[in-house]
C-alpha cells in the first residue's frame, strides 16, 4: 500500500472511482455488516390521525398527479427527443399516474367503508370481511397498485440507464458550443 511520505505530494492515480471506493475488501466488510448487524423494523407503512393526515396524504396524490400530467403534456408538446429511453420514461409518467389514480380511489374506498369491512387489529392481520360487495371489490383489486408501480419503477430505470448510455455515447461539448 502506498503512505505519502509528506503530505505536499500528490496521491498516485489509481485509476477508476469506483475501484477506489468499492474495493473488494469494502464490499465483502458491507456484506458482512449487513448480515450480521440485527435488523429493525422498517416502519414503511404509516398511519394517518384523523382527519388531517388523511387530507395532506391525499393533497399530496392530487399534486403528484398534477405534475405527472404536466410532465407528460410538456414531453408531448415538445419532445426532448425521440428515441426508445424517452418512451420508456412517457411509459413510465403513464403508470405512475395510473398508480396515483389507483391509490387515490383506495385511500377514498377505505375511507367510505365501515369499520366492520375489515377484520384484524394489527397492519398484518387487516383483511377485507365479506359480503364483497360491489365497492369492496373495487377497493380490493385496488390495492394490487403493486401492479401499475412495479412496472412505472422498471420503465423509469430502463429509460434513465438507455439516457446515460446515450449521454456517454454522445462526443463530449465544450462550454458555449451549441444553438
């Protein structure tokens, strides 16, 4: 291993950043941490006090919604570009809006519903009670957004790795070059 003997010299060039960072010893002390450090609840599923905090969340999806509409009509009107990463990524605005909708119209089923709809005290235990009506079928099938976000996660990857592989393919520009 190299030790600077002063500290006005400069380091050796090692090469890629990554390598630097993510040496082999780096990565197996990582995975080792992982498996041997106890795990703690990850706490990912948030209940919201009456009334507000059911309000704000569904604010937050009428917003959201807003600006994916906004985005997908800007892309429309005029289209940074017409290859297959930018299609991946409209596809993408379009589940996700599809996911927003889906859980929006959950969180207002579930809300509608009585108490007695629902079986099981802990987050775990939750199930819908039957009859399945009309409504609590809707609600059901609502709450497979898994669906609609998996694939609005996939395409928005797909279009960013297909973006940087476009950007890294492209002759680097110098500041002040251009239209």
């Amino acid at each position: 291993m190299w030790i600077r003997k002063n500290f006005t010299q400069p380091a050796p060039d090692t090469g890629d950043v990554a390598h630097r960072f993510l040496s082999r010893r780096t990565i197996i002390g990582i995975v080792a941490a992982a498996t041997l450090l106890p795990a703690t609840p990850a706490l990912a599923v948030q209940l919201h006090g009456a009334p507000e905090g059911l309000y704000v969340h569904m604010l937050a999806h009428v917003f959201y919604f807003a600006a994916l509409l906004f985005l997908l009509l800007i892309l429309k009107k005029k289209p940074p570009g017409h290859s297959a990463a930018w299609r991946n990524f409209r596809l993408a605005l379009v589940f996700f809006l599809l996911w927003n909708t889906d859980t929006f119209i959950v969180h207002w089923l579930a809300s509608r519903l009585p108490e007695t709809a629902f079986v099981g005290h802990s987050l775990w235990a939750h199930r819908l009670a039957g009859p399945l009506t009309p409504t609590r079928w809707i609600y059901y099938l609502g709450r497979f957004d898994h669906l609609l976000c998996v694939p609005a996660m996939f395409f928005l990857v797909l279009s960013l790795r297909r973006l940087c592989r476009e950007t890294e393919s492209r002759p680097p520009t110098t500041p002040g070059d251009g239209p």
